[in-house]
C-alpha cells in the first residue's frame, strides 16, 4: 500500500483578494511550472548567487530582501495562494525582476526540480511550529528534509532558520547540530545572533512588543565530496 505523506501545511484556500487574483492571472512570467527540472541561470538570464526562501507566506521578507540585494536572484516557494499573489502584486509595485515563484510543496522542488548544488542560501522563516505534540510530525524541518536541503545547497552554501515557538527551537537546533551535512556557525548547541539580512516583519515586531523569543539559526553546508 502506498504509504500517505505527511504535509507540513494545510491548504487554505480562502480569502484571496480580487486584486491578488489578477496578479497571478497577469503576471505568471514570475511564476515558475511545478513539473520541470529548473535551470536557473537560464530562468534568470544569468550567473548570479540563487538564494531560496520555503514558506515565504505573504512574500514580504523577500520582497525586501530581492529589493536590497538586485545584484542576487530569489526563488521563493509557497502553497498559500493568497501570499502568492500578495507577492506578484509587490513585484509589480518594486519592479523587481529578480524573484521567481514556485506554488507547490517545497519538499517536490527539491526532491524534483532543483539540481544538486544549485542554490546558494535557504531561508525558512517562521516555519509553521505544529504546536501540539501529536502534530510534530509535520514540522518541516526534520532530518529527511535537512538532507533534501543538503543536496540543492552548493558546498559552502548557508541555511537562516528562525522561529519564535521555543519548542520547535530546541527541536530545530538538536536535528540540524547531529545532521553531518551542516555545521552550526555559532558551534553546537548555539542559536545565532538575529540575522541581519532578515526583514522585520510585522508579525516579529508584534512579538517584540509582547515579550516573545525568537529564535535564529545559521549553518553551513559540508557536503559529501
Ligand atoms: C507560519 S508561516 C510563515 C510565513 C513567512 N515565512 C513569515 O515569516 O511570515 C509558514 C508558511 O510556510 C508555508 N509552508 C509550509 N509548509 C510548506 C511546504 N512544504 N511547501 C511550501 N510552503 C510551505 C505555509 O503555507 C505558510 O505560509
């Protein structure tokens, strides 16, 4: 029996504007087919740096990042579409030409789409923390899903995670310290310092306002020779 895979999303559909509607109708130059191995220097009409965001949810992170640093290309990956058209729209409004968009489960990019030793740097921000202990499964990043980033990162390449659920944090930090494809730049059993190149979103000022933790992570990637 084919066995059934656990998502660490759950679809919401829901409450799309009409405006984000149009973009994905109009503007899908930005979004990427989720059936084809990408070239990205060919996508992207040239040899820059490929930095790749999973999860970027309404887009703002990396609507600001791709923004600041014209001189990278961004991948973003996203299912909700109500982020994905939130994003096309800053797009339009940015004129920013170096982001392109996936609107599928990252864990196909990466198994299907991505060749090896093709992205820079990963940020996963925020990564939905499955609060509740019978649904940690679903939490993203686990061991197998390290070892899927491991494969895409170039030799060298760097891993930002951040998340403001201590729980997850700890579970973060034992997976990604034992995983021998990633060393923790701040040695093990560390977190970093707030990664500078991380947006302030609306949501962590919020959460500084209240007294939340947030916690951030960066590795390097040592891949097999
Ligand atoms: C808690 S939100 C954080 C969004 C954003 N990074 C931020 O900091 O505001 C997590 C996002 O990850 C997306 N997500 C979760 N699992 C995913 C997967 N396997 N592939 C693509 N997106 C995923 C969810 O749809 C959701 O929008």
């Amino acid at each position: 029996m084919e066995q059934r895979t656990i998502r660490s999303f759950v679809r919401r559909n829901g409450r799309i504007t009409d405006s984000q509607h149009r973009a994905i109708e109009t503007l899908n130059q930005f979004i990427l087919p989720i059936d084809k191995k990408l070239d990205l220097n060919t996508l992207f009409q040239r040899d820059a740096e490929k930095h790749l965001e999973i999860g970027f949810g309404m887009g703002d992170s990396l609507a600001e990042m791709a923004a600041k640093h014209p001189e990278h290309d961004y991948l973003g990956i996203e299912v909700y579409q109500a982020g994905v058209g939130h994003l096309l729209l800053q797009l339009e409004k940015l004129f920013l030409k170096n982001i392109r968009i996936l609107s599928t489960d990252a864990v196909n990019v990466l198994k299907e789409q991505l060749e090896p030793q093709s992205i820079d740097v990963i940020y996963i921000f925020f990564p939905d923390p499955w609060h509740k202990k019978r649904h940690h499964k679903r939490r993203l990043i686990q061991t197998a899903f390290l070892d899927l980033l491991a494969t895409v990162l170039k030799k060298d390449g760097k891993l930002y995670i951040a998340t403001d659920w201590e729980n997850y944090a700890e579970h973060i930090l034992e997976v990604a310290d034992q995983h021998p494809a990633f060393i923790n730049q701040f040695g093990k059993g560390n977190f970093a310092p707030r990664n500078e190149e991380r947006p302030l979103t609306k949501f962590e000022k919020r959460g500084q306002r209240l007294g939340h933790g947030v916690w951030d992570f960066a590795y390097q990637c040592v891949p097999n020779e």
